[in-house]
C-alpha cells in the first residue's frame, strides 16, 4: 500500500551528526505533545545515512508534526539550503515502526 511521504534528501555538506540530533529531539518534542507511547505506536520514518535521505509519513498527526518540528530545526541548525523537502508516493522501508540505517 503506498502513502504519502515526505522525502527529505540533504547535500553532502550537511553534517549528518546535526540530522540525526535534529531527529532526535523533533521526536522527543513529539513525545511531550501526544506521548511516549503514542509517538512509538503511529510514527513511521526512515532516515539513511549512506543516501543522505530521510522518509516520513504525511499522512498522520503525529507524524507530520515530527515532520514540521523537524523541518524548523534542520532550517536553525543546517540551513534552508543545506536540504529540500518532497512529498510523494510510496512505502517507508521501516512501516510500521521508525528506524536510522547507516550509523
């Protein structure tokens, strides 16, 4: 079944150190706002190192709301132009939990 996702791909200057604490406290701010257990049951995303790519669904709350923390912390940190944002058609390899390949 495919979904709608937001693809993110990032330049190869953009310290990948940077995305992986981005990530980690977009979800962490996911977590105050609906939960531990929420976040973990409905979120679905995939971050891969070696392709400098990050995958996440736009379908649900939850979700979108890690997309949209994530997106002004990478915007802070990285820089507008350091990354771009897609949305398209497709699966996330990890459904339906999250996970980060490459590290």
């Amino acid at each position: 079944m495919t979904r709608s996702i937001y693809k993110f791909r990032f330049c190869k200057t953009a310290p990948m150190e940077h995305i992986k604490n981005a990530l980690f406290l977009a979800t962490l701010a996911a977590q105050s706002l609906h939960g531990r257990c929420a976040v973990r049951l409905d979120t679905s995303y995939y971050l891969d190192i070696r392709t400098r790519t990050f995958m996440i669904d736009a379908e649900d709350r939850i979700s979108c709301d890690i997309a949209r923390i994530f997106t002004g912390f990478l915007a802070d940190t990285i820089g507008d132009d350091k990354f771009s944002i897609k949305m398209i058609e497709g699966r996330i390899p990890s459904l339906p939990h999250f996970r980060i390949d490459g590290i």
